[in-house]
C-alpha cells in the first residue's frame, strides 16, 4: 500500500514539475553559461581585486556582525576611525580600520 502511495506521489510532482512555466536549467548550461557569459575569472570564483574600501555604517556594522548602534558605539570610543566629508553628515569606515580592528582584537580563550 505504502509503495503504491510513493508512486502516485512521485508521479505527481513530475507532473507538477513538467506543468511548471518556468524552464529548468540542467547544470552543466549553468557552467557553462556562467564560462562564457562571466568570464573565466568568475567562472574560477576569483574576485575583482578592485573592492569595494570603503563602506557606510550598516555595511560596517555587517561586516563586523554588530549592530549600527554597536558600531556607533565604537566610533564614540574612538576605536574605529572613520571617513567624513566637511560639512557631511555621511560616515564611511576603511575596511582597513576594520581588519585593523579585529586583527588588534583577536585573542586565543584562557
């Protein structure tokens, strides 16, 4: 009974997904799409070494994995310096200053 059940089920969701509009994409179009469309370099997963260097205060604040408030929090202690125009009311951290931080930061548990 079971069997008969998991068949009826598995022909099912064939017919679901044969009646679905969107086209499936076998894997190895994806390849090679992305070899040909990307390029080599990111085909091979390497990066732009051209990235981003400075960011805004979410951004940092996701990089650190800590909250907006937390960052501000850092920049009020004047542990992290940031990047501001006169006049401006924007902040930007180096990405620098963060490595920087986490790096002056680091410690093995005792």
């Amino acid at each position: 009974m079971k069997a008969f059940q998991s068949a009826t089920l598995g022909t099912r969701l064939k017919k679901v997904a044969e009646s679905s509009t969107q086209p499936r994409l076998h894997f190895s179009y994806m390849a090679k799409q992305t070899h040909t469309e990307k390029g080599l370099q990111k085909a091979q997963g390497i990066c732009n070494p051209l990235c981003k260097r400075l960011y805004t205060l979410k951004e940092g604040a996701e990089y650190l994995g800590r909250s907006e408030w937390g960052m501000r929090d850092l920049i009020w202690k004047q542990e992290i310096p940031v990047v501001m125009n006169k006049g401006g009311r924007k902040i930007f951290i180096d990405v620098q200053d963060l490595d920087a931080y986490v790096s002056d930061h680091k410690s093995t548990y005792q």
